[in-house]
C-alpha cells in the first residue's frame, strides 16, 4: 500500500475517532479513562487474533518495548499532570502544537544529520498555523491560579513532553531499523503490555461504565473502532516514512480535526482559523519540496 493511502487513511480514521471524542467529552466527560483503557482492550484483543501462536515470540525483544512504553507513559502522564498546576489549557494546546520542530531537533541529534532549510522552515511555519487555529478556537481561557512557580513548572513540563514525545517516535524508528518493520506486533504490544496499569483504576472504570446510557455506548464503540484503524495506519505509516514527516502529518491532522470541529460544533471561522490555514497550507508546501519538481524547462533553439 503507497504511503498516500496510508495518509488518507489515517486522516479518516483519526480525525473520525477525534470527532467523536469531542461528542463524548461534551456528553460525558468522566468517561475518558473508560474510554482509553477499552481503545486499548479492543486494540490488544485484535492483535491477539491476529498473532496467535506468535504473540509469545516476538520479532523484537519485549524489553525495547518496556522503553518505548515508558517513553509514552511519562509523556501522557506529564500532560495530565500539567493540568493541577494551573496551566492555562489555551497555553496547553498551543505548546503541544510544536511537535513537529521537537521532532525534527530530536532527529537532528539522534542521527547527527542536519534537516534541510525548506523542512524546518515548513515545520516551523505548519505549528504556527496549528497554534494560531488552536488559540482561534479556545472559547475559554483559563485563569492563572496559585503561585507563579507553579504555572513555569507546568510550561517547563509541557515543553519536556515535546522531547519525550520525539523520543518516542524515534524509538520506534531505531526499532523497526534493527529488528525489522512488524507494526502489527508493535501495536498489539504497545496497547496490550500498559492493560496491568488500568487496574489502579478499576472502580473508576467500573462506576463510569455503569452510568453510561446506551446512546453514549454507541458512540463510543464507533470511537474504539475509529482508534484502532487511527493507530494502525499510523503505525503503517511509520514503517514508511522517518518519524519527523509522521508527526508532522499527524500535526497537520490535528489542524484538519480543528477546522472540522470549528465548524460542526461553532459553525463559524475567525480571522486566526484562515490565517492558521495559510500558514498550514505554506508549510506544508516548503515541507514537502513541492516547487523543487516544477523546474523550467530548457528553451531548444529548435522550440523556435
């Protein structure tokens, strides 16, 4: 499969499993734990299927997949943390819209290779975007509350998770170069491996699942689908493309999602959404090369 129906495939998928995220945090917002530990459940089950008598038989060791783990635990973990220290969640969203230069400078030192002009200035201009869209869509702002050091920690903390995010994207790239493309095994370890750590949660888990209406468990079992084939077309993708140019298209998904839920959800775009889209659609462009393949071509003597 090329990498362009992955992509596409990934911007449904993902973006669909957004949308309905969205629905259920406005209809139910203390269902978000349930809802993740059950993506996981349904996402390692699947695997499970799939894998059979090869799920105890790796291709790579279970141990890289403890430091890959940990790597995204530590950076889900940190942004929820973020959340007591009072950062602002506007602050939140518009730090974590540069992923894509932390990629690219976690890239640029693990591999020693410096990134060309046109990409950086693409990655650069692309979280822009993102930060501009993200802060036209905030309706709220929250206010500053504590003490001043603990509104720098969080910002300290949010732009660590930048890294240990990178990392994690990179860990995964060193992996599939030493023990070969498996994204089938990865994802079924990566969701199967953290199931042990819900159980701390168990009566959370269990009161929320009681209290759902059935509306609401139709909703979500259309989000865990969604999440399933979002995370396996990303990890498809993974197998094709260098782990900078997957988490910028996953920002540019981010920025798709935006405008979807800008419309369905305000039907309307302020001036930040369009000049976002500017900035999205430019990045994107220096990013990819695009004017490098649109060369002129020679004038023949013989043309005349």
């Amino acid at each position: 499969m090329s990498s362009y129906k992955i992509v596409t495939k990934v911007f449904v998928g993902c973006c669909l499993s957004s949308f309905l995220m969205e629905i259920l945090m406005a209809r139910a917002p203390h269902s978000a734990n349930l809802i993740t530990f059950l993506q996981f459940l349904f996402i390692a089950l699947q695997g499970f299927l799939n894998m059979k008598s090869r799920t105890f038989s790796p291709k790579i060791p279970l141990k890289q997949y403890f430091v890959l783990i940990s790597l995204f635990f530590v950076t889900s973990f940190a942004n929820n943390y973020v959340y007591a220290l009072h950062v602002p969640s506007t602050l939140h969203m518009i730090i974590r819209s540069a992923s894509s230069p932390a990629s690219m400078l976690v890239s640029w030192y693990a591999k020693q290779r410096r990134p060309k002009v046109n990409s950086i200035i693409g990655s650069v201009l692309i979280s822009i975007g993102v930060a501009l869209a993200m802060y036209g869509g905030a309706t709220v702002v929250d206010d500053i509350k504590g003490k001043f050091i603990y509104w720098c920690l969080g910002v300290v903390i949010l732009l660590s998770t930048l890294f240990t995010g990178a990392f994690t994207g990179h860990q995964q790239e060193i992996l599939y170069a030493k023990y070969g493309k498996h994204p089938e095994e990865m994802l079924f370890y990566t969701h199967a491996l953290p199931l042990p750590l819900f159980l701390g949660i168990y009566p959370q888990l269990k009161s929320t699942a009681i209290i759902l209406s059935w509306e609401i468990w139709s909703i979500v079992a259309v989000n865990i689908i969604s999440q399933f084939f979002c995370a396996h077309y990303v990890h498809k993708l993974a197998t094709k493309e260098p782990s900078v140019t997957v988490t910028f298209i996953l920002t540019i998904r981010k920025f798709v999602s935006l405008l979807i839920s800008s419309i369905v959800f305000k039907n309307s775009l302020t001036l930040l959404h369009m000049l976002g889209t500017i900035f999205v659609v430019v990045g994107t462009w220096y990013y990819f090369d695009f004017y490098s393949h649109r060369q002129q071509r020679p004038v023949s003597l013989k043309d005349k």
